[in-house]
C-alpha cells in the first residue's frame, strides 16, 4: 500500500489535512474514515484500520476534522454539525479526486457523524461504526465537571486526552439538536455495528440501541477484549478484516467504482464504460438495473476483477441452455431438479471445424459444453434434452451469420 499526504477544502473553507492510504492495485472500492471526538487521522484505529483496509483493495481517505490535527480553522467554532458537514465535503473531494466513497467508516463520535452524513452521500452504499455512542450527548462525558461553567460562562477550556480545548455552549446546543438513534432509524443503507463488550468510555448498551434502531440488513461485531481506541493492533487488524469482508458484497459492485450507467443511454442497452481504476477493468450497466465488471486476468495485464469478454460470452451461451433446458422440461413434465451447464472456451486448429471454409482462418472458437441434470430423467429424456441444448437462441445466434454495426455514440443518439 501507499500513504499520500493530501488537503481540501473543509464545510467552513478551512484547509483540512488528509492522508490517503492506496492499495499496491487499482481500489476494489473507496472508504472514508471519521476519527474521533478531539481526536486526529493519524489516532490508532484511524492509521491501523486504514492501512489494513488498504492492504486488502480498499482505498482510504482519513482526513483531521476542522481545528484539529494538522487542519486549518478554530476547534472552539466546531461542532456535531460541523463535523457532518466536513465529512459530505470530503465525500465530494473523494468523488472528484479519487473516486466516490461506498464505505463510510466512524469511530466513537466519528461513527454517530458517519451514520448522520451516510444518508446525505448519495455515493456510500454501507456504514460501519467503531465503539460510537448512540447520542451525540455522550461525548460531554468527557468534561461533565466543565459542563456547568460553560452554561453558566458561555465558554470554558477543559482538558481531553492531556490537552487544553474551548468549549462553547453552541457545542453543547448542537449536540442536543441531533438524535442519532432517529438518524440510525431512517438510514436506507446496510450497517455494521462494532463494539467491544468492555468499552469503559462508551459502554456496549449503546451499541445495542444503535443495533436495534437500524433496520436491516445490519450486523453487529464484537471487538472482544478491545479498548475504546483500539490500541491494540490485532483488534484493529481484525476489524478492519471483518469491516472489508462484510462490506464486500455491498461494495463490490461498478456502481460504486465508477459510473456504470451511461445516463444518456437508453434503458434497454448493454452499456460497457473503462472505470479507470484498473489498465482494463470496465463496468458493465444492463438496462440500468444489472451491474457488472469485466476485466482481464493479470497475466495479460488486467486486475482480474471481473470475467473477460469471452468469458462473458460463454456465461451467455450457458445460461441460455439451462433457461431453455428448464422450459422444455417443464412443457414436457420432465423431472429435472436442477440443471447444471458448463462451458470452456479456447481457440483450436482449424481442422476440428467441419464446417469452416478453406479460406478462413487457421484456428477457430471452441465452446465446449457440459450438461448435468439432477432428478429421475431416463435415458430417452435425457438425450431429447442434449438435441434441445442446441436449439438455445445463444447457440444459434453463434453458429448463424452475425451482423456488427459499429457507430459513434453520439450519432447513435441523434439519429
């Protein structure tokens, strides 16, 4: 992996400091990490769930929020808002300068602003959250021997972590103007709640009204013996594995690399666009509704993300024959239980093409085809259905005479 140093304009125009952590490869995905309350980017489960989530393809920007770290702007203006605010403005700096985020990822208070933020990120299709409280109200306990000069004065200097911050009572105002249980209750996208069962700053009982507001999908994992700051590496290592495995399916997905679907493209298209984020990796859009990678193994130069053009074609020409196999089988009252079709592709000597002219070329596409059927199907049965296979609308499409136009795009639309 690799560690880039990098800035952008924060909500209230503040320069904030950021770190990416890239991926040796091109990203399976990007993430944004929200440190937490006072903390910094470069804080523990910040710096070792990151780099480790980048050892495993997910690209991570963690940036300090405004005031604090190496970031512009007077912490003693900040607030809940604000930090919501400064992580959509890092969302729309990932979008544009990396590629838009589909993981949010927060810790402690970071987490509560995460879950507010997810739903105004259009692009974040899953959140995690790493010991956060399930009231923005929580973090007070920090300083609750200070809470009263600071309604009584309007501002007070308390001490966090061994060092001095201004609190304003339009800090303490904010907090009680959000509601990250409602927040949790409304979120329309997939959540991962991880907590330790001996968290002593943020007990496990707020993971627990967290977990039961959300709706699902949701999960919960179980940091163990872990701190609240994760200070221990293996904890840290081991979250982030889980956070990379169950974000996966949510995650791996074109529409969050790139934009798959053409939005000039007509619904009933096959839309192929380069995500570029890998030398050949595209992503596929069908009719706007299916989302596909297709890719080249690493041999010939690709990331291996996704099945090669042939390999798609072969997908298509199986696919066809059990769909077909399964409605002849059904007319016919064939017990088949499941049909099960296998094809290889590769390219042979010209001689094995019965059919093919002298003048054609000297090696010819091979699709070699394996059918299995499950179920009580007799001999008679089992052979009709092998003439049938040949009569799937893919294979004839291969054997019939195919006709390619090719056009620019643009002409296409006007036409």
């Amino acid at each position: 992996m690799v560690a880039e140093k990098t800035e952008f304009a924060g909500a209230s125009g503040d320069r904030l400091a950021a770190r990416v952590d890239r991926p040796a490869g091109a990203p399976r995905a990007w993430a944004l990490f929200a440190h937490c309350f006072s903390c910094s980017k470069d804080v523990f489960a910040a710096s070792r769930i990151s780099g480790r989530l980048a050892e495993l393809g997910i690209g991570v920007l963690r940036f300090d929020f405004t005031g604090l770290g190496a970031s512009e702007g007077d912490f003693a203006n900040t607030n809940f808002s604000s930090n919501v605010d400064d992580l959509i403005q890092a969302a729309s700096h990932m979008k544009t300068a990396l590629g838009p985020p589909s993981l949010i990822v927060g810790h402690s208070l970071g987490g509560a602003a995460a879950i507010l933020a997810a739903e105004k990120i259009a692009d974040v299709r899953a959140v995690v959250t790493l010991a956060a409280p399930a009231s923005a109200e929580h973090v007070t306990h920090n300083f609750l021997s200070d809470v009263p000069k600071i309604e009584r004065d309007g501002a007070a200097e308390v001490t966090l972590a061994g060092r001095r911050f201004t609190i304003k009572k339009q800090f303490l105002d904010d907090l009680a103007g959000h509601s990250v249980i409602a927040a949790a209750r409304q979120l329309k996208k997939p959540i991962l709640i991880a907590h330790s069962p001996v968290d002593e700053l943020v007990s496990i009982d707020n993971a627990t009204e967290l977990f039961v507001a959300a709706k699902h999908p949701k999960s919960f994992l179980s940091l163990d013996n872990a701190d609240h700051l994760l200070t221990n590496r293996n904890n840290a290592s081991y979250a982030a594995d889980v956070i990379a495995a169950w974000a996966g399916r949510f995650i791996d997905q074109p529409a969050a690399r790139a934009d798959a679907s053409a939005p000039d493209a007509d619904t009933d298209d096959v839309v192929v666009r380069e995500t570029r984020q890998g030398k050949y990796e595209n992503a596929v859009s069908v009719r706007g509704l299916h989302h596909l990678i297709a890719d080249e193994p690493e041999k010939f130069g690709g990331d291996d993300r996704g099945p090669t053009p042939y390999e798609y074609l072969s997908a298509a020409l199986a696919a066809c024959t059990s769909i077909t196999l399964r409605m002849y089988a059904d007319r016919k009252g064939i017990k088949a239980d499941r049909i099960t079709v296998g094809v290889d592709h590769k390219k042979d000597h010209a001689p094995d093409c019965e059919t093919c002219d002298e003048k054609e070329a000297s090696r010819v596409d091979i699709f070699t085809r394996r059918i299995k059927i499950d179920g009580d199907v007799d001999s008679e049965d089992r052979e009709k259905l092998l003439e049938i296979a040949d009569k799937c609308p893919v294979h004839r499409t291969l054997h019939a005479p195919v006709v390619v136009r090719t056009e620019m795009w643009r002409e296409r639309r006007q036409s």
